[in-house]
C-alpha cells in the first residue's frame, strides 16, 4: 500500500476535501502513475454536482499526465519511468461499437468508474472519477488507460492532451471534418471551445468567429484563432450571418452543454451546413425543432465524443502539432494551481472566466 494525497468527493454536492488515500500495488495488467499535472475539466463539476452520476466517495480529474511508478503482471505497454498520458475513455476492442470502427463509443470505457481503486484509512473504497482518479499525487489505472507520451511535449501541459485538446481537436478533425476555407463559430471558450479555436486555425478555417458571454475572453479568442469575437444573446445567429456572408457559418461548435446555445449554434449554421455539440449538458435540458425546420434547412446535427478520438493514434499526431508550434498547449493554460485551489477553480469555471486551471504537482 502506498499513501497519497487526493482531493475526495465524499458526496455528491459535498465540498472536495483534501485527504490522504491508499493506493495497492499494481495487479496484473495495472500501471500506478506518479501524476504530474492534471487539468480541471467542466465535466469533474458537471460530476461534483450531479448533473453527470457518479459513485461516491470519488476521487475526481480525468485530464492528467505523469510518471510510471510501477506496472503489475502482464504490463508490456509502459514500464517504470516513462512519461505518459491518461485515456479517460479506453475503447476494450472487443464490443459492438470497437468492432464497428467507433471506439471512442466503446460500451466498456467507463468499467473502471464503478470499480473502487483505492481505500481512506478506515477501509472506505474509494472509486476512481471517469475510472482515473488525477486529483490525487498517484493513481492506479489499467494499462490501456496510458498512453506514452511522445518526445518533445512537456510533461506538464501535456495533462491537456488528455481531454480538452484532443477533445477540440477531434471534434474539427475527425467529427465536422473542417476544410480549409470553411467558416466556422465557436460557442463557449472554456478549455475545449479554445482547443477548438485552435484545431480551426490548423485546419485553415476562416473566418472564425468566437462566442461567450464573457467580454473578458475576447483578447484570449483572438489568441487561439478566432477572427472575430461576439458576445452571446438572442441576435448572435443573425451577427454570425453577417460576418459569414450572409449565410451563416459552414460549422457550429457549441462547447456549453445547453439547450439554448445549441439552439443558437444550429441558428448560426448555414443552410446545408453541419452543428457540432461538444458540451455536456443536463438530461432534462431539452431541445426541440420544428419538422419543418429540419427539413428546410438540411443541416447536420450531430454530437463527438472526446473528439471521436483515438487515442493511441491521435496523440502523436497532436504531440508533432506541438513541437512545430502549431498548437499552443501552454496558451490554453490560465491559472496554475495546487490540489486544494480545485474548488476555487470551479468557481471560476461556473463564472465563465478564464481558459483552463491546471493542478501542478
């Protein structure tokens, strides 16, 4: 058994407290990563306050990248001292949706997130948050939820690999397939809306037009790739319009997870053209459409999931992005912080402010 210090969700809509946990040794097929950074997601709120389940007592973050402390029987993937990143998602290969060709759907992905990993000191199991557990000095995790990181990334920001970038990647890449030249709007510029301002820019998009209610993130838009800035309210589908010629943009992400920003993205696209839902929102924020509507205007509605990533295959795509400085993984960082400042990172989160918090071990 080894000791750690965890940020614990003792309940859902508890306060996070910092505690200490146990970790066992690796078994087989189990690698204990020694976390070198780790990112605070919307989703890890979206699961403190219940709109996303979870079993509880939970140690939470899903978006994290370390150390190889040590591997249990059967590991041939990683060994001690390689610098990985975690896979909140692992695809088994083995279900209906991995043999189809979508693993990021995979039936079994969130197997390890009902599972306890770790114990308090009274015995209380404690489970793993999206099945990796990164608000915490050490994990352990399955060996398909690691992936080595390749050369010329830093340890540290790579943690966004994990989630946020390859999520806004994927979505630009492998979800709406971006051409360059195409139009494009983002809404929400949290973590994921500004990977997806800049997974745009790689694609060569343009314009691009980003969209908070924050006037604040204007100057952080502009960063990213965004050639225009809007402040959300109920003319935004009509301003987009405007600067897309009259049209509307070719693409719509709605990076908010709510019914009325996924009415304005599908407002804003134009006719023909494709809205891509990358939030996470609440089960009963519901959303409608005429029959009408749906048929005249011939766009495409769709959802991603964590970018309809691969993983194994997108991170060494997105890692030669980084090295030619294509993609600015520290740029997407607004507030370095420690294991106890993750609630005051919620409340910034919740309040819309700044780019992603980012726990340095």
């Amino acid at each position: 058994m080894t000791t750690v210090r965890a940020a614990l969700l003792p309940a859902v809509g508890a306060p996070l407290e910092l505690t200490e946990i146990e970790l066992p040794e690796p078994g087989p097929g189990q690698v204990r990563v020694r976390l070198a950074a780790a990112g605070v997601c919307h989703s890890d709120l979206s699961l403190s306050n219940g709109v996303l389940r979870a079993a509880t007592p939970v140690v939470l973050g899903h978006e994290g990248a370390g150390t190889v402390v040590s591997v249990g029987e059967g590991v041939s993937t990683v060994r001690p001292g390689d610098s990985v990143v975690l896979n909140w998602a692992p695809a088994c290969g083995h279900c209906h949706l991995c043999t189809i060709g979508e693993p990021w759907l995979c039936e079994n992905s969130y197997a390890a997130s009902v599972e306890t990993y770790a114990a308090l000191k009274d015995g209380t199991g404690v489970y793993p948050g999206l099945g990796v557990a990164a608000f915490a000095e050490e994990t352990l995790v399955s060996a398909n939820a690691v992936i080595p990181l390749p050369e010329g990334v830093p340890l540290t920001s790579a943690a966004l690999l994990g989630c946020a970038v390859l999520t806004g990647y994927g979505a630009v890449h492998n979800a709406a397939h971006v051409r360059e030249g195409e139009s494009a709007v983002v809404f929400g510029l949290g973590g994921v809306g500004l990977a997806v301002l800049q997974s745009l820019r790689i694609a060569g998009a343009g314009p691009i037009v980003a969209v908070d209610v924050t006037p604040e993130k204007e100057e952080l838009a502009r960063r990213h790739g965004a050639t225009e800035f809007l402040l959300a309210d109920e003319q935004t589908p009509k301003a987009v319009r405007k600067l897309t010629g009259g049209h509307g943009a070719d693409h719509a992400f709605e990076c908010v997870g709510r019914s009325s920003t996924i009415r304005a993205a599908w407002g804003s696209t134009r006719r023909g053209g494709r809205t891509t839902v990358v939030g996470i929102g609440g089960k009963d924020d519901q959303v409608s459409f005429s029959a009408l509507e749906l048929f005249h205007f011939a766009r495409t509605l769709t959802a991603c999931v964590y970018g309809n990533g691969v993983p194994e295959r997108d991170l060494p795509i997105l890692a030669e992005h980084v090295r030619a400085g294509r993609l600015d993984l520290e740029a997407l960082i607004t507030d370095r912080i420690t294991l106890d400042e993750i609630p005051a990172a919620f409340d910034r989160m919740a309040a819309g402010k700044g780019g992603r918090s980012l726990i340095v071990f």
